[in-house]
C-alpha cells in the first residue's frame, strides 16, 4: 500500500507570500490546495508549477471574508480531497490570506474596521473552527501575522490589533488541541516586497530605505524569505515548535 503525501491548505495562495509557501511547502514533499479569491488564473499557475514535481495540488475559492461560505467551501474541500487525492482529510493549515489597510485611527470608519475584522480574525477564527474536523491528528496550524505586532507604523493600528488577535488565537490552539498532536504557531512576516496593501511598500522607495535602516539584515523582505520558513513549520523537524511567534523580518528594530 503506497504511504500518501501530507496535505497543507493555504489560503491566498495565488500570489506573493502565500504563492511562496505553496511552492515551498511542495519541494518538502507535501502535496498542496490553495485557495484565492478572485485570482483563479494565477492559483491554477500555481498547481501547474507543484504539479511538474512529484506532487498532487488543487485551486479552490474562497472568500475568506465571507463566513457564511464555509460551509459550502467545507464541502467542496472534501471533494477535492477525495477526488484528487483519495483521502477525507487533510495534514496543515495556513491562514495566509488576507489584505492590507492603512488607514490613521482617526479616519477608520466603521466599514473599513469590519472588513478587516471578518478577513483578518473572524475569518481565521471560524474557518480554522470549520477545518478542526477535517484536519488529522498530529498536524499543524500556521497562522501569519506580521511585525506590526511587535513594531507600531503608523496608519495600521486596525490591521495589526487583529493580527494581534491572531497570535493570542494561536496559543489557545496550541493548548486545545495539543491532546490531538496538532501544533499551531504564527510567523510573522516583517516589510515584504509583494502587491500586498496595492504594492505599499514595493512601490514606494523612500519607505525601502526607511525599512532598510531599520533592517539588521540591511534590506526589505521578499516572497522568498517567508515561504520557507512556513514549510518547515509543516514537517517533522519542527514538531516540538508549539504555541510560538516566529518573525521574519531580518532584523527589524531588534
């Protein structure tokens, strides 16, 4: 009987991070299903890519702001799990999807807080719940945060408090269901230059240089610095990492 690949989930996997995580998460011998949201074209590039190695991969969408679709996603997920990859279960969960904002506390209307509210937390929140069943025992959660937990900018004080949110979300994960050898953790990205928030920071050189001189390391962040890491969290050689915030972020303000 052939032993089947782990299967990871990540969501916003079209693009920029979660595109890298997705590839990253292939070459370390997992087979893959990525969700986007609008971006079908380039999330089915993302399957050709994983598919031209040994491993098996599948595109979904999913509105991740949009809670009352999950269970309609939920069965979906299961009839590509058993189509594509003749199993009713599933190994590691990113929460990667997600958009920017940037907005100062006093112009935030209440509208922009409920957008990223439902994408940033509640979605998280609540898909994560609607996986619990579908997700083996002795996995993973990986949720992304970002730097702006540790380090306040400006204009972002939505944006990081829900993230903030995230990374409290995560511990009680990691101790609810460290009974069913499911670890979670959270990576949180520093300054990275993707079309995340419109190309906030990759269109913008002056903030390059600023992120720069703050950056042990020298540089802002790119895709690829990030992918990898979220991998590793993924596999064997990190299966006593739990509960924990890892940054990526080169050194930023340390």
């Amino acid at each position: 009987m052939e032993t089947k690949n782990k299967i990871a989930l990540v969501t916003g996997g079209s693009r920029g991070l979660g595109k890298d995580m997705a590839l990253n998460l292939a070459k370390k011998g997992l087979d893959v299903i990525v969700t986007y949201n609008s971006q079908q074209g380039e999330a089915e590039k993302v399957v050709a890519e994983i598919q031209q190695g040994d491993q098996k991969a599948a595109a979904l969408q999913l509105n991740v702001g949009d809670l009352k679709s999950f269970s309609a996603f939920s069965d979906q997920l299961k009839d590509v799990l058993q189509n594509t990859f003749g199993t009713d279960h599933f190994d590691y969960l990113v929460n990667n999807a997600g958009i920017g904002g940037y907005t100062p506390i006093a112009d935030v209307s209440e509208e922009t807080f409920d957008e990223l509210l439902n994408i940033h937390f509640k979605g998280v929140y609540f898909l994560t719940q609607k996986m619990l069943p579908l997700l083996n025992n002795n996995g993973g959660i990986v949720n992304i945060s970002s730097g702006l937990t540790r380090v306040s900018v400006p204009n972002s004080s939505v944006y990081a408090s829900l993230k903030g949110a995230v990374e409290v979300f995560t511990r009680y994960l990691a101790k609810e269901l460290g009974a069913k050898g499911i670890r979670a953790n959270t990576v949180a990205p520093g300054a990275v230059l993707t079309d995340f928030g419109g190309g906030h920071l990759r269109n913008d050189e002056n903030l390059q240089k600023i992120v720069s001189s703050m950056t042990a390391l020298g540089r802002p962040g790119v895709a690829e610095d990030i992918g990898g890491v979220v991998a590793f969290l993924c596999t064997e050689d990190a299966r006593w990492v739990n509960g924990q915030r890892i940054e990526v972020s080169g050194g930023m303000l340390v």
